[in-house]
C-alpha cells in the first residue's frame, strides 16, 4: 500500500505492462493529466511505440523518445537532456535537471511546450537513426 494525494493505493498488484494498466492505478484527476501527456505526445510522434520501460509510460521511436511518470505532487516528464538545454528559456518556470523537467499538478501542462520538446527529440532520433545507418 502506499499513499498518493491522501489516497491509499493498493500496490501489491501486478507491475503495469502497458500506458493503460499504468495510468488505471491513479484517480481521475491525475488520469485526465496522464491523457493529456499521452495524447499530446502521440500527436507529436505519431510514428513512436507505445510501451512500458524503467516501470513507466515510455515512447520509442529508434530507442527511448521520452518518458513520463506520476508523481505525488508533479508529472515527471524525461526527454533526455538535450531539450532542456534546448529550452532552458521555456522550462524556467519548472523544477528541472539533467534530463527531467517537473509540472506540477497546481498548474494546467504545457501542451505546446511539450509538443515542441517531443518533435524535438523526434528530429534528434531521426538524425541519430541516419547517422547510425552509415
């Protein structure tokens, strides 16, 4: 068991294998955030896979995209760390580090920031991908 926004959660079950088995595990308001991030993800890479890694919601498009995960008082959202660079300027209102940026629940998601951050890494995994194949 453990306690997630003053509500006790039964642990004990399965480990997620997918988005949806994740994000049933968390009430509805933390849900409809999940959505969010998940829908405006899909539309920026629409070629990505969906699939669970390091236990948490993970889109790959020639290995890791990004991922995300739900905390007790943010979403963490992981595009490695060359966006947060990218973006310093549009992330300084968010607790971030090496390749993590936080938002808050107390705050709507930055949709279009997030759909810039993902066509980003998009563009990074598609030159990595041509690199690779030289």
């Amino acid at each position: 068991m453990v306690e997630f926004r003053g509500i006790v959660m039964d642990t004990s079950r399965k480990k997620p294998k997918t988005i949806d088995e994740y994000m049933a595990l968390f009430p509805k308001d933390v849900n409809d955030r999940l959505v969010l991030m998940r829908q405006t993800i899909k539309k920026a890479a629409p070629k990505a896979s969906e699939t669970i890694s390091y236990q948490i919601p993970t889109f790959t498009l020639n290995g890791n995209l990004v991922h995300f995960a739900t905390f007790k008082n943010h979403i963490g959202f992981y595009p490695t760390s060359s966006p947060i660079l990218v973006f310093k300027k549009e992330l300084s209102s968010y607790k971030t580090s090496r390749g993590s940026i936080q938002f808050p629940y107390d705050k709507p998601l930055p949709l279009a920031l997030i759909t810039r951050i993902v066509k980003y890494r998009v563009k990074e995994s598609a030159s990595r991908e041509k690199n690779r194949s030289y």
